[in-house]
C-alpha cells in the first residue's frame, strides 16, 4: 500500500490505484490526475471537490470507467477495468454502474416509467413493472409513472434520474453535480434522496459538488488539488468542509 493512499479493510465498491490521467501530449500536455489511490467502501457516500480544474470530473469518469486512466488502475468490485475490451466496458457501465448527471439526460418522448426502465431494456433484461413501480415509488414517483419529463419539475427530473440509475441494481451510483441545476430547497431533497438511498439501501453514491452543503450529506468527502488527492474529511459539515476549500484557494 503506498504511503498517502486511502484505502480501507473492507471490499471496497470502487478502489483506484495509483490513477493518473494524461491529456494531449507535448505543450498541450496536462496531467488532470496524478497516482491517486483511494477506495470508496460499499454503502457510503463519498462526495468529490476541490478547485475548477483541479480533476474532479476525470476522477469520476475515471472511476466509472467513462474514461480509462493512462495508468494505474480502478477495480469494481471485483472487476478490474484496465483489463476489459470497449465491449465488456460498455456492459459493465450498463449493468453495473448508475449514473446521475446535472442535467437529468431523460429522454422527454419516454414516459417516466420507460425512462426509468430503459436500462434494463438496453440491456435486453426481462421488465418487471412491479420493480419499476417499487423503484420510482422508492423516489416518491409512484403517482408519476405515466407523465413525460416536461410534465415534471426539476426536482421530479432528478428523481427519474435517480431511479433509472437504481433499476440495475448497480455497484455504485455516480452523481456529476446532481443538484447543480437545481434551488436549494430541492436540491436539498434530492440530497436527502441521495442520503436515503445508501442508509436504507445500501448503496455506494459517488459525487462531484462544488457545493459544501451538498458535500455535508456524504460520509466522506475527498479533496482534489492539481490532480492529487490532497485530504479526506469525514462525518463533514458544510463549515468544516467550506474551511477546506479556503485553504485549497479554491474561494
Ligand atoms: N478532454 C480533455 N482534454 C484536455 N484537457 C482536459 C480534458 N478534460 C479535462 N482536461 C483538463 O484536465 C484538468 C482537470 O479537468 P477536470 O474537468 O477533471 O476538472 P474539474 O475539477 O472537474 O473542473 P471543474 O470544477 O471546472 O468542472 C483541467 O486542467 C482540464 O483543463
């Protein structure tokens, strides 16, 4: 184990080892990630943050094997990424990993049950509505099923997300400032949402927030400067994590 890793006892859901991540070459060369090692342990909450700029989203991708490190490597389970074909990759991220976006990324001519059982249709899975009713109903949905995403409001929109990331059943969900686009009441909502889904769960929630409020909610929360994982707090509060970042210039 290397000296400044994070790694825990327990079978992680996520471990990455040693992750770094290379764009371009020559003058254009940046280095987003540098030898991070850290694990994300089953059914917690960890919350990314740090700077603009400083790997947040590559560290995500990268986790969820949107994107492949230029070395170093990231196990799912028992999984390890590097050593799959882009075919086994793409059934990995389909069956295995949830994904949350700021955006929601519903498709608005679907219903919300087609939308959130999409997923399991992509991947040629038999659709049994009673778990999708249970699943939209675990976001409180249950009273939606048939209205398209307009119909929602954005809160509602995330909700739909939320579940369509649930309905496989994934590994781990990862969230790309799910709350971004969102008021505060609602975001909060969906913050508790986040919350519940691995108290009650047992799910392992990954998220990227510049929001310290939002990063309260985690268990952990990791920090992010010039690409290396520069500190972990856990059981945050939104003060403890704001001083952080004040102290990574980050505001
Ligand atoms: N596709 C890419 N090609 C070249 N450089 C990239 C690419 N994606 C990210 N970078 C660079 O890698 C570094 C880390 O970017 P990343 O998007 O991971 O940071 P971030 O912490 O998510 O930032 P923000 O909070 O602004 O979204 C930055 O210097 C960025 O310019």
């Amino acid at each position: 184990m290397r000296r400044n890793d994070v790694h825990t006892m327990t079978a992680p859901a996520v471990r990455l080892d040693a992750v770094t991540k290379v764009y371009g070459s020559g003058e254009n060369k940046v280095t987003a990630l540098r030898e991070v090692g850290v694990d994300l342990a089953t059914g917690t909450f960890t919350a990314i943050m740090g700077p603009s700029g400083s790997g947040k989203s590559t560290f995500l991708h990268c986790a969820a094997g949107l994107d492949r490190p230029t070395s170093g490597s990231v196990r799912l389970g028992d999984t390890e990424l590097s050593k799959l074909s882009d075919n086994e990759l793409t059934v990995v991220r389909r069956d295995r990993i949830g994904f949350v976006f700021q955006a929601y990324n519903l498709l608005s001519s679907l219903s919300v049950e087609d939308n959130v059982s999409l997923p399991l249709r992509l991947a040629g899975r038999r659709i049994d509505r009673g778990w999708i009713a249970q699943v939209a109903a675990s976001v409180g949905l249950g009273e939606h099923l048939q209205r398209r995403p307009a119909q929602l409001s954005g809160g509602q929109q995330q909700r739909v997300a939320i579940a369509r990331a649930l309905v496989t059943r994934p590994d781990a969900v990862f969230a790309d400032e799910p709350t971004g686009a969102l008021d505060t009441r609602t975001g909060r909502q969906v913050l508790e949402l986040l919350r519940q889904i691995v108290d009650e769960g047992g799910q392992t929630v990954i998220m990227v927030t510049h929001d310290p409020v939002a990063a309260s909610f985690a268990d952990r929360v990791l920090f992010l400067a010039d690409g290396q994982l520069t500190g972990v707090l856990d059981a945050p509060t939104a003060e403890l994590v704001a001083d952080r970042m004040t102290k990574l210039g980050a505001w």
